[in-house]
C-alpha cells in the first residue's frame, strides 16, 4: 500500500488561495466594491471557487470587464479550482464510507486464449 506523506503540502494550495482573497479584500475594499455589488457572491466565491474569485476582481479592475484574452486567464483559474477540489477528493476517499481503500493496483497482463490441440474437437 502507497501512504500519502504529503503533509501540510495537500493544503497549501487552497489555503493560499483563501489567505491571497482575504489580504486582497481587506487591503483593496474599494476594489470589491467595485467587482461585486453584493456581499453573498464574494463570500460563495471564498468557500468555493477562491482562484475564480480572486481572478474575477483582477481582471475586472484592468478593462472593467472580461475581454478578449481575460477569458483565458479566468478558464485557468476556474481549472485550477476544480483541481483542486478533485484532488482533495481523490486524496481522501478512502475517508469516506463505502469507498475503495486508497490503493493503487497495476493492471494485470491480458490472458492468453486456451491453445487447441490437433485432433481434439
């Protein structure tokens, strides 16, 4: 069995995240009020998709809006996003009830057929 020795490590990524949005909300308020006009949307973007989140009040400050090659940019954040959710999730699913231990098993070599012998039918 592979033990995930990972540490601290499987949780930087989102955690960076989430520290980068809250020194960017406290330090830049006027920023956010800008991006957003109400408070829930920020706050779901916190729990769920901060790498959007954070994107979002970056790219709309430059433009006042997504234009053209800023649609790249916030593509690449919301795939960072979900990778990051996968991997928690694959990460521990052996924590969850029901689920298959965390191993990882190589596929075994293909069977040959039964070799036939002359005269036997």
């Amino acid at each position: 069995m592979r033990n995930n020795n990972a540490g601290c490590l499987s949780a930087l990524l989102p955690a960076f995240a989430r520290i980068m949005l809250l020194m960017e909300w406290i330090s830049r308020p006027v920023q956010w009020n800008a991006a957003f006009s109400t408070f829930i949307i920020p706050c779901l973007g916190f729990l769920f998709l901060p790498f959007t989140t954070l994107m979002y009040v970056w790219l709309v400050q430059g433009a006042g809006g997504i234009t053209g090659f800023d649609w790249l940019w916030l593509g690449l954040a919301v795939f960072c996003d979900i990778a990051s959710l996968g991997s928690a999730g694959y990460a521990n699913r052996n924590r969850m009830p029901g689920m298959a231990p965390a191993t990882t098993t190589t596929p075994l070599p293909p069977s040959q057929p039964p070799s036939s012998t002359p005269g036997s039918n």
